[in-house]
C-alpha cells in the first residue's frame, strides 16, 4: 500500500485499529500476510483454530475493510479471503518493531514449553500448501484435516487446564 493514497487521518486510523485488534484477528491478518488468500478451513487451520470460531473474528475484519471476500465455487467453502490495502498497512504496522514498542503489553505469563504438536500442526499446514500448491487437492485437504484434529486437541487440552 502506498503511504500516499491515505491521508494523515486515515493512518492514524489504521494504527489506532491495529492497536486494537485481539490477537487472533492479529494472527489471521498475518496468516493472510503469509500464506495468501485462503478458506474458511484454511485460514481456520492456519491459526490452529476451529473454523467457527473464526467467523465472527473474519466478520469484523471485513468491516473493518481490513479483508475483503471473493465468491468461489467448490465444495470445501465458498468465500475466498484476502487482505485489502489497508490490511496489508496494518499488517506492516504490526511487524514493525517500533510500533510493537508502543503497543500495550499483557502482563508476562512464564512461557510454557512449546508443545511438539503445534510445529506438527504447523508442519502438516505446509505440507497441505505445498500439495495445493500442485493441485493435489486431495492431499492437501488430509493434510489440513490432520492440522486441524491436532489443533482441535491442543485447544481441548488448553480448556481443560
């Protein structure tokens, strides 16, 4: 997005936005950012997450004209998202290091130990991108099937804590 096609009020909009984002809004524009347009069940396997509770957090970003939806024909989903211009700002917005300074932070929780199953997870999700990638449709919805029952268990685990 050029700096130019926004004047100073709207910038300053899109960082008062990007300082308000829940995190997972915050994780599906990055997704969006890093692998391309995608799904429901994509996009819901990109950020570990199960596809219904990213709707509502897909809904707003759209309102916010953050993303923007295509209609797509098939039998797995029939919108396809991708980030508009002013998402992609806010995306920048939220890598840059200077701004990540003045973002408010959460108090610091000890890090737990990673949990081997997320860079699973994480593996099979690039695995189902590398076979869509090819047009092995087929492999890549396995793939992203099995993502999503590890994610499905780390986020039941994560409950039950």
């Amino acid at each position: 997005m050029n700096a130019a096609q926004y004047d100073q009020t709207s910038l300053a909009a899109l960082a008062e936005i990007a300082r308000r984002l829940p995190d997972l809004e915050r994780r599906i524009l990055q997704a969006l950012k890093d692998k391309g347009p995608g799904l429901v069940l994509e996009i819901a396997v990109r950020v570990l997450k199960f596809p219904e509770d990213i709707l509502g957090p897909l809904r707003e970003l759209q309102t916010a004209n953050l993303i923007t939806t295509q209609t797509v024909a098939g039998q797995y989903g029939g919108e396809l998202f991708s980030l508009t211009m002013a998402g992609e700002y806010v995306v920048r917005l939220l890598n840059d290091v200077t701004f990540q300074q003045v973002l408010p932070q959460a108090a610091a929780a000890p890090a737990a130990a990673p949990d081997p199953r997320r860079q699973e997870a994480e593996l099979l999700n690039k695995l189902g991108d590398v076979a869509k990638e090819k047009g092995d449709l087929e492999k890549a919805l396995e793939y992203y099937q099995q993502a999503l029952t590890i994610a499905r268990e780390l986020t039941a685990e994560g409950g039950a804590k």
